[in-house]
C-alpha cells in the first residue's frame, strides 16, 4: 500500500474532550470546535459524530466547526444528521446502516457517503447503493463497546478483499496496533480518544 494514500480520521467525542479538559466549561461548543479544527490540521478527515446531539444542536456545532475550516472544510463529514449536512452546504456525510437504507435515493448530492459496516453483507449493501466508503467495526476492544467481542482482524481482512470501495478500520486503534489494519487492507483508520484529549 502506498503510505500517502492511506488516511488517518478523527472521530469526534464531546464527552472526551470535556472529561481531559479540565480548564474548559462543559458544554462550550465554541472551545470544542476550535479542538476539532486543530485536530482536522493533523489528519486527512474529522468525522463529527456526536449523533446524541438533537438536530438543531448538531446543525449548530457543524456551522461552527466548517464556518472555521476555509479551504479546508471537505475535510469534515457530518454523521447521522444528512439534511443538516445539506443545509450547511456540506458535500460529505456518513451514515448507520438503518438511515442509509432508509434514505440511499436521497442522497446523490453528497459527494462522500460513508457507511457504518458491522459485516461484509453490510459493506456489500453499501457498496452496491452508492457508498463512497466504509468504516469496518470493531476492529479491537474499545471502552466504547464494552462487553463486546472485537471483531478482529480475519473480519477485517475478509472485508478488504472483497469491498471494493475503501474501508477504513474502526474500534481500540492506536498509534500500537494501526499497522496491522494496514497490513491488513484498510485504506484508513479511525481513531476517537487520541484526538479528543488535550493535544
């Protein structure tokens, strides 16, 4: 795999930042969008995640974060919230399965669609109704799906050789373990609690 081509993203996590920032008000969405920027000149994509958000709050922290990108702002996906991505204009959005399934024939104005693929039937469905890419999870234990079973790497493989579009790697990845979902076959990988902690 070519190194260059090969994508590091940051997934956001308001609750992180706020826990390791000490010095930061809870709930100042106007200090947190200045993170995510910071983060966002480090990596290839941010996707802004935070999907507990109702829609008009989501809406607000997406114009704060693109209306400080420039040139830059094809660098932000927006998660979940597609018809606020289209309202601010955003050309990239990634999606759970259950809205994309819902929604695929609405969303040709994307220029990006990701899809949030828990097995190859998932990553195939995806690929076959328009996804740009897929993000395959979970890759190792994360605190974020306690009590899990990791899917692991075979499930990463298998997803690789047989999705044509680029998956991306996601769940407990670090700076430790990221080259084996190189090594792999993920075009990417996500990673939520290295980029949300004090930098």
């Amino acid at each position: 795999m070519i190194m260059s081509l090969y994508k590091k993203i940051a997934i956001s996590n308001r609750q992180i930042f706020f826990a390791s920032h000490e010095k930061v008000r809870d709930g100042d969405m106007e200090a947190y969008a200045f993170h995510l920027k910071k983060v966002a000149e480090q990596v290839s994509l941010l996707i802004l995640r935070e999907k507990d958000l109702s829609k008009e709050a989501y809406a607000h922290l997406a114009k704060l974060i693109l209306s400080r990108m420039g040139d830059e702002r094809e660098k932000v996906i927006l998660h979940t919230y597609w018809e606020a991505a289209m309202e601010l204009n955003c050309p990239a959005v990634h999606l759970p399965m259950s809205i994309f399934k819902n929604h695929s024939r609405e969303l040709q104005y994307f220029k990006t669609i990701g899809v949030s693929a828990h097995s190859l039937e998932d990553g195939l469905y995806a690929q076959q109704w328009g996804a740009t890419y897929i993000t395959a999870s979970h890759i190792f234990p994360t605190a974020c799906k306690e009590g899990m079973e990791p899917k692991g790497l075979e499930f990463l493989i298998n997803i690789c050789k047989n999705v044509k579009i680029p998956v991306y790697a996601l769940g407990g990845i670090c700076e430790k373990n990221e080259h084996l979902v190189i090594e792999a076959g993920a075009k990417g990988a996500c990673r939520m609690s290295d980029y949300m902690k004090p930098m």
